[in-house]
C-alpha cells in the first residue's frame, strides 16, 4: 500500500474531546481521520450537512458559550420546558 501522510492542527479542546468519542469507540485518531476520508470519497462530499446558521440560531449558540439555556434531567421535564 502506497500511503501518504497529512498533517492538520486543532485546538487543544476539540483534539481532547475527539480522542474522548474516539477512545469510547475503540479507534485510534489515526484510524477515525481514514474513516473519514472513506466516507467523503464514497459520498463523494462531505458526509454530513454543512450549513450556515441563522442569527436566531447563532445567537442561541452564543448563549450557550456563555452559559445560559436551559437543562432537563429527563424527557419528560424537557418537554415541560418547552411548554408541551
């Protein structure tokens, strides 16, 4: 196999949290970067959607970098929540 490498740099949060979901899903970075690859040569595109946020949702995105939102310990309080 004739192979090739790559380099990409990440904030030290987004490498932590990756390698989190990785390590739980028994793959090494290395192994969930060709995945990757896979996936976009097989779809032939990004293997989800991109899209660009509305300002309803960037703002909610922003209040919830700071904090704010709220949280429900179970579905049931969720939609309470939500008044349903």
């Amino acid at each position: 196999m004739n192979s090739k490498q790559i380099n990409i740099r990440l904030d030290e949060a987004t490498k932590r949290a990756a390698e989190k979901v990785f390590s739980k899903l028994g793959l090494a970075p290395s192994e969930a970067v060709r995945l990757f690859y896979r996936q976009v040569a097989l779809h032939r595109g990004i293997p989800f959607s991109l899209r660009i946020p509305n300002k309803e949702t960037t703002a909610a995105l922003r209040e919830l970098d700071k904090g704010g939102g709220k949280t429900a310990k179970d579905t049931e309080a969720f939609y309470k929540n939500l008044g349903v």
